[in-house]
C-alpha cells in the first residue's frame, strides 16, 4: 500500500494551497480517507475525514476554510485549503483506514509565511 502525497510548499497568509493523496495497492472506495497535520513540537492532529460515500468531518480549526474531497475512480483524495494562516504551518499527512487496517503517507510540507 502507498499513499503519496503532492501540493505542499510556501504559501503567504490568506493564500491557498490543494494537497493530494494518491493511494494505491488498496480498494480505495473502502477506506475513509483523513488528513492530519503536525507542527513543529505539536502532537498530530485531525484535520478533514471524508467516508466512501462523501460524509466529510472538519476539525473547528479549519472549518470554513478548508475542503476535503476524494474521488473514487482516480484513487485520490484532495485538500482544498484556502485563507491559510501561519497557524496552518506543519506537515500534512494522508491516512487511510477500513477493513481493520490503517495507513500513513510521508507527509508534505506546508508552510504559511509572509
């Protein structure tokens, strides 16, 4: 199982970023699909889950300004973020979980920086 995921990078407050997560070597449609974010000396936190069917859940921090997505057919799950504040700086990680399994990406960087 893989999951990798792509967008990160350098961002200036109030900008936006799309992180992605493609996932392979599972049935995508099975799993929930999450995000989760660790600062710098920070535990790991939830950020966005979204359910095969498209129940999605956001954490208070984001609600509003992040959107979580997926689509089945290409194996990817998508983090649309926008009004991004330097708070919102940490590493993004893709995880995936179903069928009693569970399973981390690498990470991508996010940094919010003027």
């Amino acid at each position: 199982v893989q999951l990798v995921e792509a967008g990160g990078g350098l961002v200036q407050p109030g900008g936006s970023l799309r992180l992605s997560c493609a996932a392979s070597g599972l049935t995508f449609n099975m799993y929930v699909m999450k995000w989760f974010r660790q600062a710098p000396g920070e535990e790991r936190e939830s950020v966005a889950a979204i359910s095969s069917g498209g129940s999605t859940y956001y954490a208070d921090s984001v609600k509003g300004r992040f959107t979580i997505s997926r689509d089945n057919a290409k194996n990817t799950m998508y983090l649309q973020m926008n009004s991004l504040k330097p708070e919102d700086t940490a590493v993004y990680y893709c995880n995936a979980v179903g069928a009693g399994r569970n399973y981390w990406g690498q990470g991508t960087h996010v940094t919010v920086s003027s």
